[in-house]
C-alpha cells in the first residue's frame, strides 16, 4: 500500500512537472532548464515503479535509489528556475514540498529493505 501512495504522489509530481515545464516553455525561457526538469521529475516515478518489477532486493534498493537520485536532482532544477525568476516562490514552494515528500517515502523504503536484509 506504502508504495501505490508512493507512486501515486510521484505521478502527481510527474503530472506537476510537465504543466509547470510547458507554462514555462510558453513564455520562452530557460529550455535547457526545462528539459532537465522533465527528465528528473518523470522518471521519479518511473524507478518507483520500474522497482515493483525487480529481479532481487538488490535490484528494487537500486532502482529506488535512482529514484532518490532523481529527486533530488528535481530539487536541484527546481531551486534554479526560481532563483531565475522563472518560476514564483509559491510554486516552487509547492513543488519542493511535494518532492520533498516523496524523498522522505523513498529514503524510507529503502532503509527498511536494508533493514531486512
């Protein structure tokens, strides 16, 4: 269950990500930005649920971590394009609190199968 509301809330950034990266491409601005912020905050989602399908428990603790790495690299793009002036602090806020929120399950998730091992 902790995992489908896992993956649940990384669609709804994924979805988040691609309207805030296409209002952004409207205006024009900061395409290489863009580009990198839909490839991180899409594939969140991705691993998460690439991991439901894993061979081994070293293979659902790798692609988790390439989850993890995804995120914070969503962060990253993130904090650019607000500081740029691209995106407002309330939205920024929004989203860095929504992906923050997934790194937290993520890091969870992963501590726990270690936990087990």
């Amino acid at each position: 269950m902790a995992d489908s509301i896992m993956l649940d809330r990384a669609k709804d950034f994924a979805v988040a990500v691609i309207r805030l990266c296409r209002e952004i491409k409207a205006d024009k601005r900061e395409s290489v930005l863009i580009n990198q912020l839909l490839r991180s905050g899409t594939s969140i989602g991705a691993n998460i649920h690439e991991s439901k399908y894993a061979h081994s428990t070293a293979d659902f603790v790798s692609k988790m971590q390439i989850a993890l790495k995804e995120c914070y690299e969503s962060e990253y793009w993130l904090e650019l394009l607000n500081r740029t002036d691209c995106i407002s602090d309330e939205k920024y806020q929004a989203m860095i609190s929504s992906c923050g929120s997934i790194r937290r399950m993520l890091i969870s998730s992963i501590n726990t199968v270690k936990k087990r091992d």
